[in-house]
C-alpha cells in the first residue's frame, strides 16, 4: 500500500519514486534488495548482502543447498524483522526464479508472504 508520508515507523521510498514503502511492503523491499547485492559491492558496507550468487553456476546438488543456506544467512543477518520459512526455485537454468518465503518475526498471526527474485536477471551482479 502507498502513502504519501510514513504512518508507520518502518518505511522507505518506494522504487520508481512512487510513494512510500511501508510495514510489510518495506520488509520485502529489503529482503529483495539484500538479495539483489552481491557481497563486497556496497563500498560503505561490504559485508552487505549475499554469497548466493556465487552457486549459480553449480550443479543442482550444490546449487539448492548453498543458495538456501546463504539467503536464510542474509536475511537473518541483515533484515531480523522477518523469519525465513522456505526458499524455492522454478523453472530450468537459465531461466530460474526464487522464491523467499518469510513472516514478521514478532507477528502473532504468522501470515506468510512471499518474496521472489528472478536470478536470471541477477546473474549479472
């Protein structure tokens, strides 16, 4: 949902400059932007980010493990507002997308949400 000022006291600007991101729309924008960085690229804090795109080249016995185990890393490191319940993938290489399933971690209710990447496009990184 958009706002044109912060009715709660986590947000940030939404992509494309159209509003505000807040709640949980503001913790998937984070959790995508961890993922979207490679370890090491963000020059004020290099320990930003994840490893996962180191496998992505692997085969799949290494690949699923190592990505999974590097996203869950990311998340619980650098995004504490949300707990990791599932990584899943889809499709065939190249063309594959993940999927980050997670709750707020102090929610009552559980309700899980999804966050989804496509690696295709961040192969590049």
């Amino acid at each position: 949902m958009q706002f044109d000022t912060p009715i709660s006291k986590h947000w940030q600007l939404a992509p494309g400059g159209s509003g505000l991101a807040q709640g949980v729309d503001d913790i998937d924008l984070c959790i995508h932007n961890i993922l979207s960085t490679r370890k090491g690229s963000d020059v004020t804090r290099p320990d930003f980010g994840s490893n996962h795109f180191d496998y992505i080249d692997t085969p799949e016995d290494v690949f699923v493990p190592n990505i999974v185990r590097e996203v869950v890393l990311a998340i619980q490191t650098w995004e504490t507002r949300a707990v990791v319940d599932e990584v899943t993938f889809s499709g065939n290489a190249p063309h594959i997308t993940m999927t980050v399933r997670w709750r707020v971690a102090d929610d009552v209710s559980g309700e899980i949400y999804g966050t989804t990447l496509n690696l295709e496009h961040a192969a590049w990184i």
